[in-house]
C-alpha cells in the first residue's frame, strides 16, 4: 500500500496527483481516453469545471456504467447552505493493490472523497469493479442538499438531494434524476452495472448494519467499533447476492473521533473522516437537505508516516 498527500489549487492538480499515485502502484494512465486501468478496472477520471467526475467502464473504450459520480461543489437548499469548495484543498491518497481512495479537505471541517476498486467476492460473472463518490452528476444546483441517517439516506422521489456515503444510499434508482453515488459491475442476471432498479435502491450496504450503526458508540470505553463496507444485489425470489465486500475501508461512528485522527487496533491503523462533515449536535445527520452528516463516517486502513 502506498498513502500520498499535498495540496491542490484546482481539481485538475487533484487528478494529477490521483494518476501519479496510482500509476507508481501498477495502473495505466490512456490520457487520450482518459482512463486508468489495471487488469480488469476501468474508470474514466473526467474534468468538468470544478468537478472530479468518475466513470466506471468495463474496457478503455466501452461498457460505460449509467452515469457517473463525482466530486465538486455542492451549494446546497437556502435553508441549510453547503459551504463553498475553497481552494486549496488538502488532498490524502490510499493506494492499494486492488482498493483505491482519494480524500479532499476543505473550509477546515468539510471533506470530500471518491473510490474505486475490485470486489473481493469470488465468482461474480462481472469484474466485481465498484466505484464511489461524494456526490452523482444529478446532484448539483441551488437546491441539492445532503440525505443521510443511520438507516440510509437519498430520496425515493426528488432529485434534490444527494447521499455522500458508500453503499449507503436507500432511496432513488429508477433515473439519472436519481441517480447513485455507488456502483458495481458485478453482472449478475445479466444487469452489467447495478445501481438499483427501483425506488428502494438495492445496492444499498449499511442497510444490514442498521442496528449496530444506531447502537455506536460503546458508552462503556466511547470507542466505535469498525463494520464492514459491503453491498448487496436483490434478485429473484426475493433473494440477495453479495456482490462487493472492501478490504481497505470500514463504516464507523466519530462522536468520540477527529476528522483526520488515526487509531490502531491490533496490528492495523485506520484514519477516520466524515462522509462529509461532522456534527456532533445532529450526530444522525439529516434526513432532508441538510448540510452535514452528523457522526456517520468511515476508516481507512493507514499505513502512512
């Protein structure tokens, strides 16, 4: 593993440091189509404006996932404004042999990120590749706000809201309009792509954790424990396929945690961030156009200095 960080005056210098990095562990930059590859993984890195947006692909030139998901601005609903993406940003970069994660910090307290990578699930007819970021591309303008709490977030009919968590999203699916922040290429029953097909979005990963997620923190010791980041595909008769289960990266809870701050168990250490700001006062994040996610956040494994 290989962690890298710096600073970034706009999100073309962010991309550049995400291609160096990945390149210096065993990825392939094709500038021309903006993709970079290893193996079977495929993501087109794409700039627009001030948005990082990324495209899942099944080879360099096809098999496009059906939208892309992507880091940038946010302004959020006029009651609950998202602060502005001030640059610089501090950048943290995870490489790993098959698990990727890029982290952006700004106005002090507010962090953005996007990930992709293979799935460890054995036997998936697809790739297994999964990808992820703060935001979807229907999730910009004026009125776009945050949805998330312990038991999921989005919404099952507006596109006005966005859930800037992995796997996490329970609401939207049918559209773009309501598009994902999480995918994976698994292929099973032929679906290529799954984000979803209806209005409860199936790929949904926290969903299972519900109970463990509201129960966080311990109060006897005020630690979190660390809980798996997988997702699931609903398919015939009611049944539910595993279809992406991360080696690198956990859901947890930061009450007790800083954005930024590392913790060890065992032999590993973890770096623990938001999935967007945190806020101890509203430790279940909002359910409505809001502009922060509470204490619900994530880990990444650390092997930095």
């Amino acid at each position: 593993m290989a962690y890298y960080s710096g600073t970034a005056n706009d999100m073309t210098a962010v991309r550049s440091a995400l291609v160096a990095a990945c390149t210096s562990e065993g990825w392939t930059w094709n500038a021309g189509e903006e993709v970079l590859h290893k193996d079977t993984m495929f993501v087109r890195l794409q700039l627009s404006g001030e948005y990082l947006r990324l495209l899942g692909r099944t080879g360099l030139t096809t098999g496009d996932a059906p939208h892309v998901v992507q880091m940038g601005p946010f302004t959020g609903y006029s009651g609950t404004p998202l602060p502005a993406l001030d640059w610089p940003v501090g950048y943290e970069l995870f490489v790993f042999e098959a698990e990727v994660y890029c982290i952006i910090n700004y106005n002090v307290d507010v962090y953005q990120w996007c990930a992709f990578g293979q799935s460890t699930v054995d036997n998936l007819p697809g790739s297994g590749m999964w990808l992820g970021a703060s935001g979807n591309k229907a999730a910009t303008g004026y009125s776009y706000g945050i949805s998330i709490s312990p038991a999921g977030g989005g919404s099952s009919y507006s596109t006005n809201v966005f859930c800037p968590a992995l796997f996490w999203r329970s609401g939207g699916g049918t559209a773009a309009g309501h598009a994902t922040e999480s995918l994976v290429y698994s292929d099973l029953d032929t679906h290529g792509w799954w984000w979803g097909t209806t209005y409860n979005c199936s790929n949904i990963g926290v969903d299972a954790l519900k109970p463990l997620v509201n129960i966080l923190p311990n109060d006897w010791n005020s630690e979190a424990i660390l809980l798996p980041i997988r997702a699931y595909k609903a398919r015939f008769e009611n049944r539910i396929s595993l279809i992406a289960d991360l080696d690198h990266a956990r859901y947890t809870r930061l009450d007790h945690y800083t954005p930024g701050q590392v913790i060890t168990i065992g032999s590993d250490r973890w770096k623990i961030f938001p999935w967007y700001r945190k806020n101890i006062t509203g430790r279940d994040g909002f359910s409505w156009r809001g502009n922060h996610t509470g204490t619900l956040g994530w880990a990444i494994r650390y092997e930095g200095p």
